[in-house]
C-alpha cells in the first residue's frame, strides 16, 4: 500500500472527488450527537474525518490507515486545518485492530468506511471488526463502489477495466454479508444504490438486546 500512495496521496483528493461518489451524503447522515465518537476504517488522506469534524463540531474523530504513506498526508491535513485535538490517527490494520491500545478508547458510537473495502481483500472481517466495535445503537456507515446495474453495459464494462487497474473490485456481496450480520447482531439495516448503482451505500445499526426475563 505505502508503494501504491507513495506519490498518488499528492494528488488523491484533487482527483478522487471525480468518482468516490456519496462520501459527503455519508458524512452528512453521520448525525453525530454532543460527545459522540467517531472511527474511519481506511481513513486515508484523512479528508473525510476532516469535514466531519468541521461539520460536528462537538464530537471526537479517530482514523486508522494501514498505510503510513497515507497517513502522513491525514497528519498535515488535519494539522492545517487546526484540529489536532479533535482528531487522531493511528497506523492500523482493518481486521485486527484494537481501539483501546491506540486511541484508549474500546467502543465507538459511529464508524465509517468510505471506499476501502473494494480495496481490501478480507473486507468481510473489517465488516466484522467494525460491528465489534460499536457501542450498543452504534451504527456503521459504508459507502462504496456498487455493482452499476443501472450504468450502460459500455461504461459498465470501461470502469471494471479502470478499477481493476487499481486493485479495487467492487464487493458485489455487500448487501447479503450485511443482512446476515443484522440478523445474527440484533441490528437495523438500510441499504441503497446510488448513482443508478454506481455506488453502495448502507447503514447498519446495532439495537438495544431486550432485556431477559
């Protein structure tokens, strides 16, 4: 990864905006509370924990990138923009990471990810890992390349060849991966597709266990 955004970080924001659509309806919808705490798995340059916490003013931000390359881009970012004591990142895997040794914090009350799993091969345990780390009525915000159904078969067939350059590939299991794990985690799920399915786009909310009897 550092190999691949060594130089692509420079110029990742400038060209990203073009096509990572839905991250701004993400953030948007975050609906951060007074004192919530927010994670970004694959947090990369850092832009988008940057205009959530220009947007929630109150709350705290924690990203994690397995790239340090990336992460020396989210560190400048976040120091121009003055907000080194509501935000902080940390070199860490997806799939294994432990929120208490690096943020002090063992739960979150949101975590987002925003093109990252088309990127990363296990993505189905960083959707596990994730879920593991909200509070209860936490919720997980995803947003990513989606299957394009509704795109013309040509542009269809021209943005798989493109992705497929990068090392993305759009996770077509999405949706079934999530509704097993609202069934089996006494969860809420919204899912939708974009930008005649160019897009991804799903919340998934844990829900308070009924008390037992």
């Amino acid at each position: 990864m550092n190999r691949m955004y060594r130089r692509q970080r420079h110029i990742y924001d400038g060209t990203r905006r073009y096509y990572l659509l839905g991250r701004d309806q993400l953030i948007a919808n975050l609906g951060a509370s007074v004192g919530a705490d927010v994670l970004e798995i694959g947090c990369g340059t850092g832009r988008n924990l940057v205009q959530a916490a220009l947007l929630y003013p109150n709350s705290r931000f924690f990203g994690i990138d397995v790239s340090t390359e990336m992460l020396t881009s989210a560190i400048s970012a976040i120091s121009r923009r003055d907000l080194t004591k509501r935000i902080r990142v940390a070199h860490g895997d997806g799939t294994s990471f432990n929120p208490q040794v690096l943020f002090g914090i063992p739960q979150f009350d949101h975590v987002m990810i925003s093109y990252s799993l088309s990127m990363i091969p296990d993505w189905r345990h960083v959707l596990q890992a994730a879920a593991s780390r909200l509070k209860p009525g936490g919720r997980l915000h995803i947003v990513d390349f989606g299957n394009q159904e509704r795109l013309p078969g040509m542009a269809r067939t021209l943005l798989r060849r493109w992705l497929a350059l990068f090392d993305v590939t759009p996770r077509e299991d999405l949706e079934r991966e999530l509704t097993v794990m609202a069934r089996t985690s006494n969860a809420g799920l919204t899912f939708e597709r974009p930008f005649r399915g160019y897009a991804q786009y799903a919340v998934l909310t844990l829900l308070p266990r009924p008390n037992s009897a």
